[in-house]
C-alpha cells in the first residue's frame, strides 16, 4: 500500500487541512464500523503505540489491528501561529505530531518575496528535517499534497518555496498542489502580484495543480444554502454528501463557525474524493487509480 503527505502551509492551507483531516475521519469511520486500522486508513495515517516516549507504529499487518491512536501524515508550516495553535486546542490536537509543527509569530506581511526569501531560507532545515522524518515512516511515498493560497505571503512564499524543495530532495515523488487564488475583490493589495509570482513557481515545479478560485466558492456557498432552503435533503439537489462537513459541523476547529469555514470545507471534501475517498470501501478501486490517469500531466 502506497502514502502520501500533506503539506499544510499558511492560514488558508492549514485551515483548509484540518477540514481534510477531520473529513477523512468521519468517511472511514463510516465506512470501517469495526475501528481497525486497515490499508485505505495507513494512506494518510501512521497507527502508533503511544505508551514510548518515541511513539512505535503498528503495522498495518493483515487489517486486523485495532486503532491505538492516529496520527496524520502530515506537516505544517505557518509563520503566524495562530491557525496551528487553535487547531491543536481542537478535537484533532491529537491527531498531529508536534514535531511536524514549524511555526513564528511575525508572520509574512502579504508579501510572497518575505515568504519565499526569508523565511523559506530561514526555516529551510527545519522543515526538510520534518518531511523527512514523515518519509522514513512511509513504506511506500506515492506523492506530496501541498496545500496554501495565492495571494497570502505565507501561502504563496513559503508554500512555493517547499514545492521546490521537495523537488530537489524527492524527484520521484508526485507533487500534488491545491492552490486557492484570491478573488478579483480581495482587500490585499499585494494579493494579484503574489498570485503572479507564486503561479510561476507552480508551473516549473509541481505536476499536478488543483486551483480553487474563492469567488467559486463564495457561489458554491450560496447554492449549496439555497438548495437547504428548499429540501432537507442537500445531498440530493447540490451533489454534496450527506452528513459531511460542507453542511454542519465544526470540522475539528473550536469556537463560532466562521463564514469561511463552509468554504474550506467544500476544498476538503473535493480533496477527499480527488484521493482517499474511494479507498474507503472494500470493493473500490486502489487509491492509485486517479493518480495514473494524470500521469504526471502537470496543471
């Protein structure tokens, strides 16, 4: 069975991979009623015996373990810390390795030439440390899944930089990028001159591009809103399942819902089913299916 990794960068990476994360849990929960820790759940999950004080990882063996306690195959990276520190207040804190925490508290002023160039060089150590520890505790790495804005310093800058590091340090592995452009209103002003910058990065360095527009999401919001307006059953009218987090719940985070918080549960569950969706379900076809139909494609 093959992994992948998750790459959280910036608020809107970050933001949106908790979403993903909290997802994911539900769907195999939903689907593995007896809470063993089987193939489709190690894609994106390490299954650790936490009683060490370095974790050991239960093998997946035949599918029979029991889920001792999760922890995501991921990493994430903000320089504000305030996304990451509420995530791990939440009911997924525990989800995450805090060594594959790297944070600051300055943050990157919306500006992709501080993301890139100084903190990318700054902390450059300290996240090929941390992704790399995450890839020693692959089996098999099948890809990278970047996520992060445009138009955010951060996002864009950082999320930029780690897509070309990734490159340099694992060629052979897919580079999946989720990337979220700003909308033609947005109120930061450095956010179209990020985004150009960013893009030409994306072209030369990741394979595959998944671009979400945030104006697409405000609409897909509102029809979605409309369609619960008029039938209780939204997964029948707006193509959004049933009981998922793009209608209800706090995905993980805690406190008010923010209004957009349904947005990024809308990427996560377009993630989700672009990936492990499939997996769930003992009948599906392998999760490398999608990935070698895009045969390294690019965006």
């Amino acid at each position: 069975m093959t992994q992948s990794i998750v790459v959280q960068v910036g608020q809107c990476g970050n933001q949106i991979g908790c979403r993903f994360w909290d997802l994911a849990l539900r769907e195999h929960a939903s689907a593995n009623k007896s809470g063993t820790f089987d193939e489709p759940l190690s894609s994106f999950f390490r299954n650790v015996d936490a009683r060490y004080s370095e974790p050991l990882d239960i093998p997946v063996g035949r599918g029979r373990e029991k889920i001792c306690n999760l922890k995501a195959r991921a990493v994430l990276v903000d320089m504000e810390e305030g996304v990451v520190s509420e995530i791990l207040k939440g009911p997924l804190g525990d989800v995450f390795d805090h060594r594959q925490l790297i944070t600051d508290v300055s943050g990157s002023g919306n500006n992709w030439a501080v993301g890139h160039m100084m903190y990318g060089s700054m902390y450059r150590e300290q996240i090929s440390e941390a992704i790399r520890r995450t890839a020693e505790m692959c089996d098999c790495l099948q890809c990278f899944f970047t996520m992060h804005s445009m138009g955010g310093g951060t996002g864009s800058g950082v999320g930029t930089f780690i897509l070309n590091l990734l490159e340099d340090e694992y060629p052979e592995v897919y580079r999946f990028t989720t990337a979220v452009y700003p909308s033609v209103e947005d109120d930061v002003i450095t956010s179209p001159y990020n985004s150009v910058l960013a893009m030409h990065q994306l072209t030369e360095h990741a394979d595959c591009v998944l671009p979400i527009e945030n104006q697409s999401l405000v609409d897909i919001f509102n029809m979605v809103n409309q369609a619960a307006s008029k039938t209780s059953k939204i997964s029948s009218t707006s193509k959004v399942k049933g009981g998922s987090t793009v209608t209800s719940d706090m995905g993980g985070i805690k406190g008010q819902e923010k209004p957009f918080d349904k947005m990024n549960n809308i990427v996560a569950n377009l993630l989700l089913n672009l990936t492990s969706y499939t997996t769930w379900s003992p009948a599906s076809a392998p999760s490398t299916t999608w990935l070698t139909s895009a045969s390294r494609s690019g965006s």
